[in-house]
C-alpha cells in the first residue's frame, strides 16, 4: 500500500502535473470533494484531474511542479 496519495491536475499536452495537493490520510468523500470543487472552473479540453498514490513523498509547490515539467522537455 502507497505511503502518500495526491490529486493532481495534468495538462492533457505532454501529460504534465501542473498542480498537486496531499490528500494522505484524507477519506475518500474528503477527496472526492476536493476534486469536485477542482473541477468546476477547470478547463476539460485542456486539463484533467487524477489521483496518484506514490511510495515517496512528491513536491506540492507550483514551483517546483514548473521546474520538473520544464526539465522534462
């Protein structure tokens, strides 16, 4: 079983997380309710949302999202 579990929204061109949250240790309606809330003003021709339960401990900051993203290029 993960460690840490995140919701993230990934720009569908190039599939790059373009922001994180920690959802670790959150109940599934907890999550379910943020990503509600996520996707009501996201644009779903762009971006979509996904869960990612991960044995390491993964960045939230935007800025360190942007640097890996710009690393992967």
């Amino acid at each position: 079983m993960a460690k840490f579990q995140y919701l993230e929204i990934v720009q569908m061109e190039g599939n790059k997380v373009v922001k994180r949250f920690d959802v670790t240790g959150k109940g599934e309606r907890g999550v379910e309710r943020l990503e509600r809330g996520v996707n009501i003003n996201l644009n779903h021709n762009e971006f979509y949302t996904s869960t990612n339960d991960s044995d390491v401990e993964l960045t939230t900051d935007d800025k360190e999202l942007e640097k890996e993203n710009n690393e992967k290029k």
